[in-house]
C-alpha cells in the first residue's frame, strides 16, 4: 500500500522546483496499518512558503484516494537538500540587463508602458528585446503588429532555438504567437510555468543590453519562475493614481522586497496620470484622482519615476501595432525620461 501511496503522490508538484514530492525527496516516510495512514513530509528550508500548500493537497488527495482511513500529514523542517534539476543550456547569456515590469492589478496599463519603454530605449541606442510572460493575457503580439507571427525553431550547437519576431528593432517572445487570439489558455500553473521556462532560455536572444519582462498581474507561480530563471536586475511597478490600485502596489513592491527575493525596486509608473483632450493639449482632467502613487513613493523609499497621461496617440498606438514613444514625440520624451532613470538604476545596481 506504501508504494500506491507514494505514486499518488507524485501528482503534488512543489511550485518552486516544478518537481514532484516523491523526486524531490520531500516524502520521508509512509506508514499504513489498521485503517490509518501517516505520510512524513521533510521541506528543505525553513518556513517554506508552499508547505502549507503542500500539505493541504497530499491531504486532499489521501482523503479521495482513502476515504475510509484516517490520514495524517506531518510536516518537518530541515534535511537533505534535494538533488538539483538539470538546466536547460540557456541563451541568455548575451542579455546584459533584465528589468521586471510589474503591476499589483489588472487594467493598469502595464503591457502598453512595457511596450512604449522598450521603443524609448531603443530610441536611446539600446538593443532591446521584451519577453511577454502575461501567460494568460499576451498583449506584446498586439502592440507591435506581430499578431500573425509563427516562431520557426533552428538547431544550433545541438539545441533547439526559437526565433522570436521582430518590430522596430525590438525582439519580441509571446505565448500569444503559440495560441490562437480566440482560445482560452486553460493552463496549471506547472504547465504555464514550463512554456515560460523554455521561452526564457530557447529563443535566441542574441546580444541585448535590456531585457524587459511583461510580468502578469499580481504575485503568484510566474513571477516565482521567472525570479528563479532570471538574474533580475531591477523591478519598476506600473499603478493608477486612484487609491485601489495603489492599494496593490503594495504587494508588488514587497514580493521584490521579501528577503528571499531582494530584487532592487527601480521605482513606481503612475500610468493614467491625467487626461489631455487632443484639441486641448495645455489642459489636464484628473480621472482618477491626483498623485496617488506619488504619495505612496514618497511614504516607502521608491522613487516615482514618472507621470504618463491618457492621451489619445498612446491608445491608437497601441491598437494599431505602433507603440506611440516611436510616433508622437510628447509621449516619446515623458518616456525618454523614464527610460534614462531605468538605465542609471541598472547600472548603478539602483
């Protein structure tokens, strides 16, 4: 019965390893006997954040699989450490900087600041490339025009590579070009954590001085991945002014913050700043309040990097597959600005 037991377990995959319980040597002990079972789980580090996780699903799956046996679940700490995953042989070794592009919710404008930052730094003279991690909302096919693009994949040095598409000098890697635009991407974390490793480290790259990440939305399996496949040189968070969404800014800030992650914050976006009506380009209507993010920055030690408005260039723009920092010189220069403080942070180490 112990060795039934031990291969229901290896459905319980560990978020951070992406590895099965069973592999990854977390199951110490199995015990059955008289309608009672006991499973022993030993976590590596202390106070591992998925333990609790874990621990709820090896039950659930006990209870199902046994539902006549009173199941046990123990949890120590401390141990063997367990045998490393191999790596993929991966081409990022040409990217000089990598810059997280997050935002604590949905609808911020993230996508669209990522896309016009990368033309800014072109713009600049940088070789840049963007990887759309939004696993489950890929807007960079649609910002840059790119939404019929099929990647090829080519063999060199004995691996697999992934050609990533390419607009206005910028290399561009989306699940979306894998997908059709009208099916829904019905994915696990494990499996949407899987595409995304093998978009990191199989398309050829090339030699990038700036890598920018479109992180999706809140904190959860992505983010974690990408933290543990990239060397991350800073995070820059993208907010509305309005008190709900600087709400979540929170969390973004902290996840970078948190004391096994410690990645810089380069600082804070206040995207939707103002509107600017296009016959009226001197006035300024506050939609959704005045320098929320703003105060937030100025209260936690992050810089606010800059105030972008609701303009109409920028929305065309994006709708229209050209990001408008390449077509309308006010919105090219509030970003230009942005881009140059991002550049000084990842240098310098922020």
């Amino acid at each position: 019965m112990e060795e039934q037991i031990k291969n229901l377990l290896r459905q319980v995959i560990h978020p951070e390893t992406q590895r099965d319980i069973v592999e990854s040597g977390l199951v110490e002990q199995i015990a059955s006997d008289d309608g009672r079972i006991a499973v022993t789980l030993r976590f590596t580090k202390a106070r591992d954040p998925f333990a609790v996780k874990i621990k709820n699903r090896v039950e659930t799956l006990l209870h199902e699989a046994y539902p006549d046996a009173a199941a046990t679940v123990i949890v120590k700490e401390g141990g063997t450490a367990p045998r490393p995953e191999p790596k993929l042989k991966s081409t990022t070794g040409g990217i000089a900087h990598v810059i997280a592009i997050a935002s604590g919710k949905g609808g911020v404008g993230k996508s669209t600041v990522t896309a016009n930052l990368a033309v800014a730094l072109r713009n600049l003279g940088y070789r840049v490339g963007i990887l759309d991690a939004d696993i489950y909302g890929p807007s960079q096919p649609k910002m840059f025009g790119v939404e019929g693009y099929l990647p090829e994949a080519v063999r060199e040095e004995g691996e697999d590579r992934i050609l990533p598409a390419e607009a206005m000098d910028i290399k561009l890697m989306s699940i979306g070009f894998f997908i059709k635009p009208t099916d829904a991407l019905l994915w696990r974390g494990a499996m949407a954590v899987n595409a995304l490793k093998q978009m990191i480290h199989q398309t050829r790259w090339g030699t990038l001085d700036f890598l920018l990440c479109d992180l999706p939305p809140g904190t959860g399996d992505v983010h974690l991945s990408i933290i543990g496949e990239l060397k991350i040189d800073a995070a820059v968070i993208v907010s509305t002014p309005q008190q709900v969404a600087v709400a979540d800014v929170v969390r973004g800030v902290e996840l970078f913050r948190n004391e096994n992650v410690r990645i810089p914050v380069a600082g804070i976006i206040e995207n939707m700043a103002w509107f600017t009506p296009e016959e009226l380009p001197q006035n300024r209507y506050y939609l959704f309040g005045r320098g929320g993010a703003r105060r937030y920055a100025e209260a936690n030690g992050v810089e606010l990097l800059g105030e972008i408005p609701i303009v109409q260039s920028i929305m065309e723009g994006s709708d229209e597959g050209h990001p408008a920092a390449g077509i309308d010189p006010r919105v090219e220069e509030w970003y230009r600005a942005i881009a140059q403080r991002i550049v000084e942070k990842a240098v310098k180490g922020c």
